[in-house]
C-alpha cells in the first residue's frame, strides 16, 4: 500500500487522471443536488488553494479574496455579452483581469504586512461588490448571468445542465491544482517560502522580496478570478453573490485546509458546501426562524475557525504528517541498536559490527 502511495506521489499526472475519473463515475451516481454541491466543491477548491498560496507560503495575509472573484466573475461575463466572446475566452478573461486587480493590489502589498495588509484587503472585500450598484453597465443589485451553454448533444439526452456545471468546474480545478502543484515546487514556491520565513534572510540571500510578493499576489488572485468566474456560472453574477461573508468563509477553508500544503483542500472545500445545509437541517430541527437560519452558517463557519485555530492550527493533513513522523522517529530510536565497548589495557571490545 505506501508503494502504491509513493508512486502517485511521484507521478502527479497519473494520481490527477485517476482522481478525475472518479469524480467521473461519482457524478453519473448522484442526484441534481448533489452534482450542484460537487461542482460548488471544485469551484471553491480553486479558491482556497489560491488563498493557501498567498497565505501560507508567501505568508501575506488576504480577507478580500471574495472580492477578487467578484473582478474574475463580472469580467467573464461582460466580455461575454458585449464581444459573444466563446467560454473558454471569458475564464481567460476572468483570470487576466482579476491577476490585474491583483497585481495593482500586491504593488500595495509589498509595502504592507501583518494587520495593516489585512486591513487593506478587508476594505476591498467591503467596497468592492457595492461599486456594481453605483454602474448601470455592471447590471446593479439584479447583476447578469452567466450562461456557458448547454451540455454538448455527443454526451446524451441524460446529461444534465448540473452535470454540465459540475464538468466543467472539476476540469478547471484539476488543471489549475495540476498546475500550482508545479509552481510552488519549483524555484518561485521556494523563493516564497524563504520570504515567508524572513524576507531579510532572503533578501540577503539574493532574492527580490517585493517583486516576489506581487507575484505571488497575481497569481492568487488570477486563480480567484477563475473560481469567481465558475461561481458565476451556477449564480448570477451580482454584488450579492460576493459578500464579505465569501472571504471570511474562504480564510476559515484555508485555516481548516492547512495553510501551509495543498494536500487538505479537499476538507475545506467540503465543509464549506456543507455547512449551509447543516445550518438548515439545525434551523428545521429546533423550529428557528428565517433570522437564524440566515445567520447561523456565519455563525458556525466563526466557531469552526476559532475550534481549528485551537486545536489543529495547522490543518488535519499537516497535524496527521507531523504525528506520522513523531511515530517514525521514535519507532526508530527505540529499534536502534545499543553500542557496548569494552577496554582492558590495550585492547578494545566493542558490540559494533
């Protein structure tokens, strides 16, 4: 079994195709519900993991990443209204302009940190989505939508919309995790760990820290851009889909995640499309009102956060690693052999071979 483990480690290619023809089979066997919520799981999939690469390893803290998808989502579809632009070349689109918005947002970055940073992205995520009511062309409180066409006619009158959703989201995330993977093993993801852990080391060590950091902001927010964009296929693209409450709900998946690897964004994911429908089964069961059952996700996604920070602040998958190497360090300690000499006069007995 670990040798099975190893070789998908070593070949992410392989582990990638055989998780997508999972996600394959899982799809023709669930309900329209469910395909909706697994298509919500690989939009916010993209999400997280570009919150876990700004946070985690260029350690700059973001509370507006709601608002960068709000860039990607709006600008997918003006491009496809105004210029019946196909639908690969709105995500292109998404992601152009919300790396943009990065980019401009990272310039401000790295002349921040800490709380000051966190300030910064927070009056984005508040500002942002309001400035659509204040422009006719970016269709107000009423917002448009987004339309990626129906499935292709080859894949079966059985084929549904939500599966159609459900596709194309799990497509974008496998190549955009696929991709990422990449970037933060090679020497960009080095350069920004070594930022993350003393930009003064690494300065002194030859590296660009400003440049850098608005790097790593770019390229977050480009993967923002697109999950904004998916979340705009199966929403409509108003201010009301992008609340503060996306980022903060998005900082707790990162937290839940583990900011420092990729390997639990799956866990992030899941309870983020979980939580609402617990909330609701909760509301139903102890007869709440439309009040609680509103505020009540917000509430449990607030203790959630404060119970992970407590108890596993650096994610179930980093927690569940460091217990495994404790376990292997100590199996061999315990297992090591004891050296025994022995010397009289001249001469030495030893027990080591």
């Amino acid at each position: 079994m670990r040798k099975k483990v190893v070789v998908l480690k070593k070949h992410p290619l392989l582990t990638f195709t055989i998780f997508g023809f999972i996600l394959f089979l899982i799809s023709n066997r669930l309900d329209e519900l469910r395909v909706y919520q697994g298509a919500t799981v690989g939009i916010y999939v993209i999400a997280i993991a570009s919150l876990i690469l700004l946070t985690g390893y260029s350690g700059q803290i973001s509370l507006g990443h709601g608002a960068l998808m709000a860039i990607g989502a709006y600008a997918a579809v003006l491009v496809q209204l105004n210029f019946n632009a196909p639908v690969w070349l709105t995500f292109v689109a998404a992601v152009l302009a919300a790396a943009l918005g990065g980019a401009l947002l990272g310039l401000a970055a790295a002349r921040l940190s800490g709380p000051y940073l966190a300030g910064t992205t927070l009056a984005l995520a508040i500002g942002l989505p309001s400035v659509a009511n204040e422009f006719s062309f970016l269709g107000g409180e009423q917002g448009f939508s987004f339309d990626v066409g129906f499935p292709p006619v080859a894949l079966g009158e059985d084929f549904t919309q939500y599966k159609w959703y459900f596709w194309i989201s799990w497509s974008a995330a496998l190549l955009a995790m696929y991709w990422l993977r990449h970037v933060l093993n090679s020497r960009y993801g080095r350069s920004w760990r070594a930022v993350r852990s003393n930009d003064v080391a690494a300065e002194l060590a030859g590296i660009h820290v400003g440049r850098n950091k608005v790097l790593a902001f770019t390229i977050s927010a480009g993967l923002a851009g697109l999950a904004g964009a998916l979340l705009g296929m199966t929403l409509l693209v108003s201010p009301g889909a992008f609340p503060l409450a996306l980022s903060f709900s998005l900082a707790t998946g990162a937290v839940l995640s583990g900011v420092t690897t990729l390997g639990g964004v799956m866990i992030g994911a899941v309870t983020l499309v979980a939580i609402p429908e617990i909330a609701l089964a909760i509301a139903n069961r102890y007869g709440g009102s439309e009040t609680i059952t509103l505020n009540l996700p917000g509430l449990l996604v607030s203790g959630l956060l404060i119970l992970t920070v407590l108890l596993v602040p650096n994610g179930p998958v980093e927690q569940m690693h460091a217990r495994r190497a404790k376990h292997a360090k100590s199996g061999k300690t315990s297992h090591s052999p004891v050296e025994l000499s022995l010397r009289v006069g001249n001469k030495t007995w030893s027990t080591k071979k």
